[in-house]
C-alpha cells in the first residue's frame, strides 16, 4: 500500500466527528447505508453525488471495505455490498428479536394473543421473535420462519410507506401464490390493502395466511432497520371488537420498543 494512501487514511481516521466519534468511520458507514439504500451497488460517481465527499476519500474508503470484505467490487467497476454483511445481519437480527421478547411479552399480557416481530429481509418477511398465548388454542410461527409479504398482515405493516413501483417490482419478483382463497393475488388489491393500512395505522391479515386466523399489526416507527409486530389469533377471537381494543396496545408497544431502540444507539 502507498504510503501517501496510509498516511492520508491515518490522518482521516485520527479526525474526530463533532459527535466526537471517528470521522472516517462514520463516513465509511454512511456510505454501506448509502449503498444499501440504492439497491446495494453503486458506482463512485453515484456515491460523491450523494454524500457530497471528493472522490479520493470515497476511493480510500471503499477500498479499505473491500480489503475487509464488507464491500466487494464488480467486473464493471462498481461497487456493490459484500458477503461479511450477511453474518452482522443474521446476528443483529437475532439480537433485536431477543431484546423485543419483553416488548411482545407485554403484548401477551395485555392482549392475550400471541405476539410476533417480523423483519423485511430483501423480497421476504422473516420472524425474528415470538411470544406465544396462554390460551390452549394459540398461534405458532417459528422463528427464523420467511413468508411472502402479501399474505401477511406484518408484510402489509412493512411495505406500507413503499413507493408503489417498489411494491409492485417485489411483487414481480416474488408472485403472488394463493395461501387461502382470501389471500390477495393482485398487485392492484394489495395496492390497496397498503392504502388502507396508512389510513387507519395498522395492517390486517383476515384468513389470508391461513384459514381461521386473524392477525393484526403495526410498524414499529423509525426502527434501525424495518421492522413490524404484530398480534395473532383465532379469528373467534380476534374480532373488530376485539381489534378496537388491541390496536391501540400495539401501537404504543411499537412506540416503546422504538424508542427503546432510539436509546441503545451510544447516547
């Protein structure tokens, strides 16, 4: 390596941010951040036009994320996230779905329902956490379990801020297989299904996912990454009088569990 590289990387690294953090690193995260965001290959170009740093720093940085193997670059010369990413996720996931547990514990304590936490991870909805019902007749969704999104009521919570295009490329992707005979098969019927969960601030799945259940959920609001809970339960159960009275308890939860998250960030 050029000494004048490893010097200028030294030099930026011993720089403090102003929230006296390591600038370097902040900006090399910033950049994974920026990458994901834009489908998770870029070019430099792209790159310095977004994050407004010159060209050269962004080089230095990339190329020391590639050395690391958390960026990776193309044939093409783009850059694009790398395989290490992979292990911090699955591992971060699994902690955020141990440290939801008292959250979703309250949401059985107080509901009676079996209460889930749910992570979109790339076209798929995987569940991170799981408190069961005491009832003797509950709901039971493994761990680790990945579902399609249109079927599900944490799917429909997860997309709803999606711009449509995005929605409907996903859907594209992944189809839209029947699970029952209500589950929504058209893009333009789930379309609207999102418009409904923006309206009244929580997602459905009434018999789509499986005959005889009924499961309500909300977006857990400006989780680090995106992120849903959701109640579970016979469909005898989990009435629209019932959902009155449960909506409101899952918002607050996902309020909670929000900033709880908010606060775990080195304040």
């Amino acid at each position: 390596m050029p000494t004048s590289s490893a010097s200028a990387r030294s030099t930026d690294a011993a720089k403090p941010s102003n929230g006296g953090g390591v600038q370097s690193l902040e900006r090399a995260f910033d950049l994974l951040e920026r990458m994901a965001d834009a489908g998770g290959e870029v070019g430099l170009s792209e790159l310095s036009g977004s994050s407004g740093l010159p060209l050269p720093t962004i080089h230095r940085l990339m190329r020391t994320l590639v050395a690391c193997g958390y960026v990776r670059q193309q044939p093409n010369r783009r850059y694009a996230l790398g395989p290490r990413l992979i292990r911090l996720g699955e591992s971060s996931a699994r902690l955020l779905g141990t440290w939801a547990r008292p959250y979703l514990a309250r949401l059985v304590e107080e509901t009676g329902e079996t209460a889930n936490m749910a992570l979109l991870d790339g076209d798929e909805i995987v569940y991170v956490a799981q408190v069961p019902s005491k009832h003797s007749m509950r709901m039971f969704t493994e761990v680790g379990r990945r579902v399609l999104p249109h079927s599900t009521g944490v799917g429909k919570a997860l997309l709803a801020d999606c711009p449509a295009e995005e929605v409907r490329a996903l859907l594209a992707r992944t189809g839209m297989p029947a699970a029952t005979e209500k589950t929504i098969t058209t893009p333009e019927g789930f379309l609207a299904a999102l418009e409904q969960v923006r309206r009244t601030g929580y997602a459905v799945d009434d018999n789509e996912q499986e005959i005889g259940v009924r499961c309500l959920a909300v977006p857990v609001p400006d989780s680090p990454t995106a992120a849903a809970i959701s109640i579970s339960g016979p469909a005898g159960r989990v009435t629209e009088a019932a959902t009155e009275k449960i909506v409101p308890v899952l918002q607050e939860v996902a309020r909670d569990l929000s900033a709880a998250l908010a606060n775990t960030g080195g304040h």
